[in-house]
C-alpha cells in the first residue's frame, strides 16, 4: 500500500528509490557493478533522513504498511546488488 499522506522524508526516499532502483539493477544487468553501487549510494541520504524523522512502527496501520514495503524495496535493491557482487568477487 502507498501511503496517501506520506512525511517528506518518506516521500523524498520513495522517490529516490524509484530512481535508484532501475538504474542499479540496470547496472547490475550490464554487469557494471561500479554502476550499481553509484545508483545505491544516492539512497544514503533519503534512508538517513528516514530513519531519523519517521516512525515507521507508526500508529496507523496504512502508514505502517507503507514505511515497511519502502523499506522493502530498499532491501531488495540492495540485496539484488550484493547478490551480483558475490558473483563477480
């Protein structure tokens, strides 16, 4: 679920995702793992900033459930990136 009101550093992550994500598993399609690991590191920030101002065991049930799936494509980017370095170290 996507939450309909989301606080700006969730909004600001959410978006960097969505960026990010392509591009690193684009990278990682190309095998240019340097590539990748660029794409991944403009999330530093927005997951900072978002684990700094949000909740994210919030109250609300919809806000929950949307903070918890950001941070599952976050994993998911990452955890794809590190498969691909595992191979190609």
């Amino acid at each position: 679920g996507v939450n309909p009101d989301p606080d700006p550093a969730e909004a600001a992550l959410a978006a960097a995702l969505a960026q990010a994500g392509p591009k690193a598993a684009a990278a990682v399609e190309a095998e240019d793992f340097a590539g990748a690991m660029a794409a991944l590191s403009t999330l530093r920030a927005p997951i900072d900033a978002f684990f700094d101002q949000v909740t994210v065991n919030d109250a609300d049930a919809k806000k929950r459930a949307a903070r918890l799936g950001l941070l599952a494509l976050f994993r998911d980017a990452v955890q794809h990136v590190a498969d691909f370095s595992r191979i190609e170290g």
